[in-house]
C-alpha cells in the first residue's frame, strides 16, 4: 500500500469516526420491563438509569375511592398495543365516588439542555364511569416537565410546568399545555397509545414529533414555545379522575447530541 493509500485510509477512518461520534447518546432511560420493579411500581422504586428513584403521591383512598401504581402486563392487560416493552407497562389507576389522583415524580439526573430529546409513550382509554358512584368529569391524563422537583402531594403535578401533554376529558385530539397559542396537537386521541418525542432547540422553544404506535404516523410540530426559560429538572405522569380506563406510560428516555 502506498502513501497516497494510506492517506486516504487514514482519512476514511478519522471521517467515520467524526461520524459515529456525533451520534447521540441516551444519558437517562427506563422501561417497566427492568428488573428494579420485579413486578411493583411505587415510591422509591428505580429502574434504568439517568433518572432519580420515583415519588409515588396519590389522593383517593377511602372505600369507593381508588387511586395507585402497578406494573402491567400484557398477560392480564391485553390493551397495553404499542407501548408495551418485554409485555410490561408503567400502570396508573384513579376512579372512585371522587375525584381520584395518582402522580408520579422523578427527577433528572442532568437538567435538559439545548439538543436534548426527551422521550416516552403514552397509552389510555376514554373516559368512562367504572361505576354508578364514580364522579365523572374533568379526566386528565398525561405528563409535565418541570422546572423545580415539588412532589410532595398530587397537587403538585404541573408545579413549575414547563411542557405538558395528555388526553383531556372533552377533548378529541391530545392537548399541548405550554407557552404557545394553541394547545390543540392536531392528533386525534387513540386507545393503541402514542410515542412523544420532545426536542429542546432554544432556552424557550422546541420541537415535538408525536407518532401513533399502532401505525406509526407521524407528526412534527417545530417551534413551539415552552412556557417559560429555565432548566427543565423533572417529570411527572398523571391520572387524574381516569375513571374507567387506566393509564399507561413507558419509553422513558433522554438524549443528548455529541459534543
């Protein structure tokens, strides 16, 4: 091999290797499928890494009122659809003769900075009475990233919101919640659950792609507006007055552009 071969070998090599290194990293990630759950999900459990141990609250407890946490499974839980991963969801429950909540905070590890991806899925069903003494009305469910880690009650959910993003009693498509005018997504709500996949592109502004995980169409909102600048430091999921339908979450990742 002579020089000039060498040369372009070498180059050929320092090229890929700018290539692969631009590749983005996952600096946080969870899915109810790791084996820190064991089949529970609940306050001061931690699976996966890049995230803090979860905060369980919930508000709903008496006799006709139900709120809390579980792992579901495909097996007993056969509308898990998309979302599922190793057969295994995040599952949230809240219905009763009240107005039930179950939250759950967890705390980054590393703030979000400008060209990180926050991703995770979302599945639910409508909103339906499970019972004659249920309170119907005012269902949401859905997830926030915050500024700030307040996770002491459920009222605590959208404290220092920056972003939210859920299916809303009333509502036929999924509701954005930010600083931007129109909280309408544009896609219509479905019960095979959807994959949100948020990008930080400005101290207040971001891109949002939301793909259906049953047939995988995809929809990109770019330029929006987060409610305020600052650092986005948590998340919380919520189901608030579900009803019914639980609600599923999974997916949970972060990820960050090589420097």
């Amino acid at each position: 091999m002579d020089y000039r071969s060498i040369s372009l070998c070498v180059s050929g090599l320092l090229l890929a290797a700018q290539i692969a290194g631009a590749e983005p990293t996952n600096i946080a990630e969870d899915d109810a499928a790791h084996s820190g759950y064991s089949g529970s999900w609940g306050n001061d459990k931690n699976g996966g890494s890049g995230f803090a141990a979860w905060i369980t609250t919930s508000e709903g407890t008496g006799a006709d009122q139900h709120a809390g946490f579980f792992i579901a499974d495909t097996s007993s839980n056969q509308d898990l659809n998309g979302i599922a991963k190793e057969n295994k969801a995040f599952g949230m429950f809240a219905n009763g003769a009240g107005f039930e909540q179950a939250v759950a905070y967890r705390a980054f590890n590393k703030p979000l900075e400008v060209g990180d991806s926050f991703s995770f899925m979302l599945e639910t069903g409508g909103f339906e009475k499970k019972s004659d003494k249920d309170t119907a009305g005012g269902g949401a469910i859905g997830l926030v990233l915050r500024s700030g880690t307040a996770s002491s009650t459920p009222a605590d959910y959208n404290a220092g919101a920056m972003f939210e993003f859920g299916h809303y009693q009333g509502t036929t498509n999924y509701q954005i919640h930010d600083g931007s005018p129109n909280a309408d997504s544009g896609v219509a709500f479905t019960d095979s659950g959807v994959i949100v996949t948020m990008t930080l592109t400005g101290s207040d502004t971001y891109d949002l792609e939301i793909q259906t995980a049953k047939d995988k169409n995809l929809t990109k909102l770019s330029g929006r507006k987060l409610k305020s600048s600052g650092s986005i430091e948590s998340m919380a999921v919520f189901n608030r007055n579900g009803e019914k339908n639980d609600a599923y979450f999974n997916g949970f990742q972060i990820s960050r552009e090589a420097k």
